[in-house]
C-alpha cells in the first residue's frame, strides 16, 4: 500500500511538471510514459505478498464479491470474506490492497509425545447425536481447505488427528491445538470409551451390555471390548476417551492403630487416609465383627485382589474408572471407586456373616478356618464384577479390645493353664509307670538271664559226661583191640621162633627200653666192717633222690 501512494505520488508530480515547465512535446509524452510506467510499476509491487518458509498466508477479500451466505464462514466461489484457498511460501501477486487482505501466520509444529487436536470453523454441520465428524482416510486432505469443503467435512471437533510434524493450514478454517499423546504405562491397560465411530447395532452381533453400556470392537462407538496394552498411542483422546486401570496386585489392608503411636502407619492408612488422620497415626481400617455370643471386636484383614487385562473393559462399563478417588459415604474418607464400592463392603459382609455363627473364642481359636471360608466366599464375590482374589489373610483378632474380651480371653488362659496342668500330671504318672515296668522289665530280663546260662551250664555238663563215656568206652574198645592184636602177634612169634626165645627177646626189648636195670645203683663190698651199713645207706639214698626231684614236692 505504501508503495502505491509513493508511485502514485511520484506519477502526479512528474504529469504536473509537464504543464508548469515548458517543454516539447517529445519531452511531455515522455513524462507522461515515465509517469504512467512508475503508477503501473506501483501497482504491481503493491499487490505482492511475500510468505516465508514457516509462514503461510490466509487471504480476505474485501470488496467486488457476493456476500457468504448465512451460516458460511469461508468463500468457496470468490465470495468476500476468508478464501480457502491459502498462499505458500514466495512472491504472490494481484492482491490489491483494495480489495485483498492477506493476514500471515505461522505454520504449526506437532511436538513429539503430542498429536494435533483439529477443530473446522467451517463445513457441513455433525451429524444427529454425533459428538465428532467422521474419520478422515489423510490427514492431509482434511487440511486441504478446498477438499475439505469439497467433500462434504464436517464443522466441529475432527477425529483425524496430526501426528508429529509441522503443518501449513488455513487458520481461518481449522484450529490445531496439540494435546499429550496416549501413553500406557506398564501394568495398567487403557480402556477406550469411543464418542466416535460406527454404530453398534443388532445385526452386528451379539455382545454384553453392562450398566446400558455396549462393550463394542474398535472403531465403534461405546466401550471398546478389547483394551490397550502397554505402549505408546497417537489417539485422538477427546473422541477417544481413555480410563487407565491397573493389572497389577492390588492389596487391601484393614487394621486397627498401632498401640505404638510412635510406630509407623500401615500401608493402607498411609495411602487412603486424610493428611489430618496420617499425621495422628490413630486410624482405624479394622473390620469391626460380633460374635454369637454377644462380643464385638475388630478383626485385622489384608485382601490381595487383581483385575486382568480382558476384564478391565467390564469393569470400567460397571464403575466407570475403578482407580478414580470418590468419597466414600460410610467411612468419611476418600477411596478408590473399586475399594469403595466392592472391595470393602464385601469384606465387611462376609466377615460380619462368618463371626455371627461362632462364639468369640471359636473365633479366636479357628482363624485358619476362618481365612479358608472367607477367601472362598470373597472369591465368589468379586468374580461377579470379574475381579480375581489372590487370598484373603487375617491378621491381628483384638478380642482384648474390650473389657469383657479381656476377661474372657482370662478366663481362657487359665483354662489353658489348668489343662496343661492336669496333662503334665498325667504325663509325670505315666513316666513313673513307665520307670517302674521298666525296672520290673530289666529284673525279669536278668532272671531269664540266669535261668537261662543255669540251664545251658546243665546241658554243657551234661554233654561233658556224654563225651567222656564216650571217650573211656572208646578207650577200653581201643585196649581190647591193642590186647588182642598183641595176642596174635606174640602167638605168631611163639609158633615161629618159640617160646623161650620170645621171652628172650622180649627181655632184651625190656633193658633196651631201660625197663630192666641190669647194672646195680648200690655196690654192696665186703672189705671193712662198715659194708653192710654203706649199702643200706646208698639204697635209702638212691630212693630218696628221685622222691625231691619231683614237680610239687
């Protein structure tokens, strides 16, 4: 524009300087050449737009057009007001500032981890009932102002997004605001809630129906069936609506304050409990019971319960986001929807149930019982909003919470006490019983002893004899036997030599064998007086000798 007037300017000084100053008329028509080449010069300068790489520019015709119709916010056949049609980067022409504007704005970046969120201003208006305008098959073409007027879009919020990038769009028809792509983080599951999409209907098949709320497959509108894993999503979350819900154990604990105040809060006050009532430690999550017997007392219990991946989209039909914080009523405090709603009045319940057909003390004494019967029964429970129990523990049962319950678990004890008592008797009047069977046992195994080496000793003795009867009887038969061949063999010799010289002979085997002395021990001589007296002595000597020699005397 400013170019313009400066042309334009120049132009009329140089066409007023031809008819102040005289001049030829060669030189007039020249100024007036040069006058009219510095207008048309001007004119054409002045209508450029130059649009830079990351620019782009959105034109407005002002002036020499029809009017938009109603409800037409972008000229599709040269209308006035915004074009569609949107100038790129370089010199462009012919946009008179009479009759154009051309408004220049940046381009758009989509950051990574972001998608772009698109809104037309302009286009054909939504469908009935329907929150977003249909899905486009690219992205590009629903950019392209032209073809996305062409084409019958829709005005509204799009469901066609924009993945990272940078994009260039007529501004004056779409709005593109970047919001945080869908992450799903590990151990949890996204359960799509889809405002748009196709219709489920009958004919399509059968499915369930929770709470009014059709669970659909993809691309359909309502609760999608089937959830999203773990990972990263570029999904239009405002037509796409997400509810994370963890799969991981979930773990409730109940259980009453510590005596120790000082001590540390349990995990489940630390993590539900208002910031007043943590600060104090003196809460209270224990399942209050009675008993049949008319006692009341709390109960410590933890519950271990997970929702799996398939089921996450049943549950989020029946309670909406089972991990949003609600208020619960009954306690005062804030809870999960899932612990508000199923998982701590069915805890309540069934405990309540179970203590009211047991006395307090049968209680007390069948806790494993107890446990067993309630994991069952919770089991059966959650199953019906198709939540899976791990197990269910009791911990701590306070019946010395109270005065009477003090009293009876006395009462108790010494019971207990006395019982062992009597059994400790019992066991010390067995033991002396048993010592005294005992010591009878070993005399009588000492007696079997005796009697029984007596009685071997009688049969040793009595085989002795046996073997010495034996042995003489043999003895005398060997005699016999020795006799009578001697007889034989003395007979043979008489018959053969005779009978003086088997004498003989026998005689000579005599002094061989030194039987027969033939030498005399005491030499008896006559020479003296004293001879008689000497042989007397050497024989009663001779005789003497051998008897002092022998062994023992």
């Amino acid at each position: 524009m400013t170019l313009i007037l400066l042309f334009t300017v120049l132009a009329i000084v140089a066409l007023g300087a031809s008819f102040v100053v005289a001049l030829p008329a060669a030189g007039r028509v020249a100024l007036w050449v040069l006058a009219a080449s510095l207008f048309g010069f001007g004119l054409v300068v002045g209508s450029s737009v130059v649009i830079d790489q990351d620019e782009v520019g959105i034109v407005h015709k002002q002036f020499f057009g029809k009017p938009l119709p109603t409800g037409q916010i972008i000229a599709r056949d040269g209308e006035m007001g915004p074009q569609a049609e949107i100038l790129g980067p370089g010199w462009h022409f012919g946009f008179y500032p009479f009759t154009y504007t051309v408004r220049i704005d940046r381009v758009i970046t989509v950051p990574s981890g972001q998608v772009g969120f698109v809104t037309a201003r302009d286009g054909q208006p939504l469908p009935e009932n329907e929150m977003f305008a249909p899905a486009w098959e690219s992205a590009q073409e629903m950019l392209n102002p032209t073809i996305f007027l062409a084409k019958g879009g829709r005005r509204g919020p799009q469901t066609t997004i924009l993945t990272p990038g940078t994009y260039r769009y007529n501004t004056a028809l779409h709005e593109v605001t970047p919001i945080p792509a869908l992450q799903v983080e590990a151990g949890t599951v996204a359960v799509i809630k889809s405002n748009s999409g196709l219709r489920w209907t009958a004919t399509d098949g059968k499915g369930d129906t929770v709470n009014g709320v059709p669970l659909v497959p993809r691309n359909h509108i309502g609760v999608w069936a089937e959830p999203l894993t773990p990972g990263g999503y570029y999904l239009n979350t405002h037509a796409y609506v997400p509810t994370i819900v963890k799969t991981t154990q979930r773990t409730y604990t109940y259980q009453a304050p510590s005596a120790n105040k000082s001590a540390p809060l349990s995990a489940r006050t630390a993590k539900n409990a208002p910031a007043s009532a943590a600060s104090s430690g003196n809460d209270d999550w224990s399942v209050s019971v009675r008993s049949k017997d008319g006692f009341s007392f709390p109960v410590d219990v933890r519950v271990a319960c997970a929702v799996e991946a398939k089921n996450a989209p049943y549950l989020v039909a029946l309670l909406g986001n089972p991990d949003a914080v609600m208020q619960d009523e009954q306690e005062d405090e804030k809870l999960e929807v899932l612990e508000a709603r199923v998982i701590l009045p069915a805890v309540r319940a069934i405990f309540r149930n179970v203590a009211e057909t047991m006395n307090a003390l049968e209680f007390v004494n069948r806790r494993s019982e107890i446990e067993a019967l309630a994991t069952q029964r919770i089991t059966t429970e959650l199953a019906r909003y198709r939540v899976s129990c791990d197990g269910v523990y009791v911990g701590n049962i306070h019946l010395d919470a109270s005065p009477a319950g003090q009293q009876l678990l006395a009462t108790q004890t010494d019971r207990e006490v006395a019982v062992n008592q009597q059994k400790l008797y019992d066991q010390q009047k067995q033991a002396e019983e048993s010592r005294a069977k005992l010591v009878r046992a070993q005399e009588e195994a000492e007696q079997q002893r005796q009697l029984a080496a007596a009685e071997y000793k009688v049969r040793v003795e009595g085989e002795n004899a046996k073997s010495q009867v034996a042995r003489a009887k043999g003895e005398a038969e060997s005699q016999v036997i020795i006799g009578e061949g001697r007889a034989k063999a003395y007979k043979l010799l008489v018959e053969t030599l005779g009978r003086d010289q088997v004498a003989q002979l026998e005689l000579l085997k005599l002094v061989v064998e030194g039987k027969v002395q033939i030498t005399p021990q005491v030499m008896v001589s006559s020479a003296g007086s004293n001879g008689t007296m000497d042989a007397l002595a050497g024989t009663i000597l001779r005789q003497s000798v051998p008897a002092a020699n022998q062994p023992g005397k």
